[in-house]
C-alpha cells in the first residue's frame, strides 16, 4: 500500500471535515516526500538550499518544499504546497536524485490527493488558501490577510493612521481605597483621503456595572489646561501634537457622551497630523474587589484603519498581585449601542500575545510613534507617579481589524484585600 494510501487511512470512519482531510493530505506528502529523500520520520528536514541544489530545483520551489516538510502547522504547511506542475517537478527531481520510480510516484500521488483536497472545499487555489490562513496559528498568513484587509478599509472609510496608541495608568488613589487612572492616547501620523471625512478621534464615557456613565470628573495631564468638565474640549498634550491641529469639533454621542470630531481638511501629506491627548480619573473604582465582582477590563476600541495598533497597561506594582491580564480581542460588528456586552461568540480567535516589559524610557517607545514615549513619561511625571512602581503589559497588533475592541481583563480575585 502506498504512502499517500496510507495517509489517507489517518481520516476516522465518520471524519470528513476539511480539517481532518487537510492533515491527512499534508501529511501524506510529507510522508512520501521524506521516504523518497530517505529520511525517517520527521528528522530534520533540508536546508531549501540543499533541497533545490539536490533536486534541481529552483530557489522558489526548493524554499515551498523546505516550509512544507518543516512548518508543524499543517494548514500553514498547506499554503506551500505548489501546483501540480510543481509536485511533478519535485517528483522528477527525486528521481533524478536517486529515489526510486515507486517512491517518486508516491509523491506525485500524494500531491494528486491534495489537489483533489482543493477542489473538494474551495472553488480554486486562492479560495482554498483562505481557507487554509482561516485555520492556521502562522502570524504569518494572519499578518498578510490583516494587511489586505487594512488597504480596503482606509479607502473605504477615507482615512488612515500609521500608529494608534492607547496607555492606561493605573494607580492607588491617595486615599488607598479607590485607584487613579491616567490614559495616554494617540493617533500618529493620521491622514485622510476624502476632504470630507467626519472622523471621530474622541470619546469621554466610562463602563461601570451598572452602565454606561458619561457626567465624570476628569483632570487633563497637561497643567496648562487647568481642571476639565466631561463637556470640554479634549485635553490635548500640546508639545507632541502637530501644529495647528485641524478643526476638531465637539458633538453629542449617545448616553450623554460627549464625542470629538474631525472637521473638513486637505487630504493625504498636506493634512497629514499627530495627535496625543492625556487625562486622568481620579478615583475611578474601589480598588479592592468583593466575592462575586467581576474583572477590571482595560479596554481599548480599535476604530480606525491603522498599521499598528499599541495597547499598554501600566499597572501599579502593589494592585493585583502582579498578575498578568488575560488577553482578547473582541467583534464589535454586533454591538448594538455604546456599553454593549460582548458575547463569548464576539471574540475572535488567535488573541494577540502579551508582552510583559520593565517600564523604561526604551520600553515606552513605539518604533511607529517616537515621541508617544515621551509623552507616557512626562504624564507619570506631571502625575508625581515613578515608573519604577508599575509593570507594563503590551499588546501589539500590525493592521488590526475594524471595528474591534482589545480588552486586557485583571482577574478580580487578586485584588482581594489583603
């Protein structure tokens, strides 16, 4: 019995999913393909050099082999895998390299079978490919799809920005009962394509559990612009902004919220503008949480088209026991109103990785925003809060998805009193 025969017996009485045929496929020519080179199960494969100066291969195909033999991910393993012309090319190689003509036509047999595979799910390769990236745990193919998905959503919405960029500072009030919150944000690099573009670039509410509240105290970090009404303008940080901004105007939101507006401007690197806004809440919430009270979520609404979206947590070193959050990223598509639940079905899968950082000058830097750095620092600063008291939580995201909302979730129970 063949190799690729073998494969296929791996698919269970009852298991027809595309799933379960994708690994038996991949598999299989995984299989026939390491037989014919004469390596035993999954030993190092090949360098793609080696492989297409052994098989007269060229480059291209030598690297598609190399993936396909080596990446652990069989729907990432799938993206490799070439055409038929190509199989027959590697089959002839093999031969010509010493394989014997039953190995070599194992192989070709073995790639028949995943073709087979394609059209049995998808209407073409491309199709199936998506398919196969809608599957697969390679940041890779996730990465490329975000990216397409960023070039249709500026034209789209007719807007743009290089970096997006959300910091919250969470501190013990001085009281010791309730904590502090600054946030820290920024639209880097922002440009519009249509002159006409009503963008919001601000909103002032908060989640509280027993809804949404929009009539806060907040106080804006920059001394300069003295105490705030939830009805003021933003509460820009003037040094790290471009000067002058364009027109931003103040609108009515839902549920009382006060929101802020772009008004009219020049489109692409004429009306090209940084933005960075600081603020801070004092006395939020109780800081000690009661049996029963749910998690503090940090959130963090992903709104516009972007090449990178920043999401930091600056959380006090004493708050929490340390804890990391838990990480998720959330559909915002079904949200009926502002302060909308989510559902567990509006978490998208793959959630973004935590990074956990010492606070630093080098650490607060964003390669796509230098100076938003500088602002997170001067904030803690005017605040009279040391950096060396808090641990930072990162979550990075190239080319995020809009709308959706990034939610670092601190689980209640290390905030017991002590």
């Amino acid at each position: 019995m063949s190799t690729a025969t073998n494969a296929a017996s791996r698919t269970q009485p009852g298991e027809h999913s595309f799933q379960s045929e994708v690994r038996a496929v991949v598999g299989g020519l995984r299989d026939a393909v390491r037989a014919a080179l004469g390596e035993e199960g999954e030993q190092g494969s090949r360098p793609p050099a080696d492989l297409s100066r052994d098989l007269g291969l060229d480059t291209k195909l030598g690297w598609k082999l190399h993936w396909v033999l080596v990446n652990d991910d069989p729907f990432a393993a799938a993206l490799f895998v070439p055409g038929r012309a190509g199989v027959g090319i590697i089959a002839e190689g093999l031969r010509r390299a010493g394989a014997s003509a039953e190995a070599a036509a194992s192989v070709t047999r073995a790639g028949e079978a995943f073709h087979r595979c394609v059209t049995r799910h998808a209407e073409n390769r491309a199709g199936f490919d998506t398919l196969l990236a809608a599957h697969s745990s390679d940041e890779r193919a996730a990465l490329e799809h975000r990216r397409q998905a960023y070039q249709g959503s500026r034209y789209i919405w007719g807007i743009e920005t290089r970096a997006n960029l959300l910091t919250y500072i969470v501190h013990p009030s001085a009281g010791g009962e309730t904590m502090d919150v600054a946030s820290i944000r920024g639209i880097i690099g922002c440009q519009r394509l249509r002159e006409h573009v009503p963008w919001r670039v601000g909103r002032t509410t908060l989640r509280r559990p027993e809804g949404v509240d929009a009539a806060f105290k907040r106080e804006p970090v920059d001394p300069a612009l003295g105490s705030m009404n939830p009805g003021d303008g933003l509460p820009i940080m003037g040094t790290y902004c471009t000067d002058p901004l364009p027109a931003i105007d103040r609108v009515p939101g839902p549920h009382g919220a006060v929101e802020f507006q772009l008004g009219p401007g020049p489109v692409g690197k004429r009306g090209r503008f940084d933005l960075i806004t600081g603020e801070v809440v004092r006395a939020m919430q109780p800081r000690f949480a009661e049996e029963g009270d749910p998690p503090l979520r940090m959130r963090f609404g992903v709104r516009i088209p972007a090449q990178m979206a920043v999401f930091d947590v600056l959380m006090h070193k004493e708050m929490f026991a340390r804890s990391a959050p838990r990480v998720s990223m959330l559909s915002d598509l079904f949200a009926s109103e502002l302060g909308s639940t989510h559902q567990p079905a509006d978490e998208l899968p793959n959630a973004p990785e935590l990074e956990i950082l010492r606070v630093s000058a080098d650490a607060l830097a964003v390669d796509e925003a230098p100076r938003f750095g500088d602002a997170v620092d001067e904030a803690l600063g005017v605040l009279g809060w040391s950096a060396e008291s808090f641990d930072l939580f990162r979550v990075a995201v190239p080319y995020p998805a809009v709308p959706t909302t990034m939610v670092m979730a601190f689980d209640p129970t290390t905030a017991r009193r002590g």
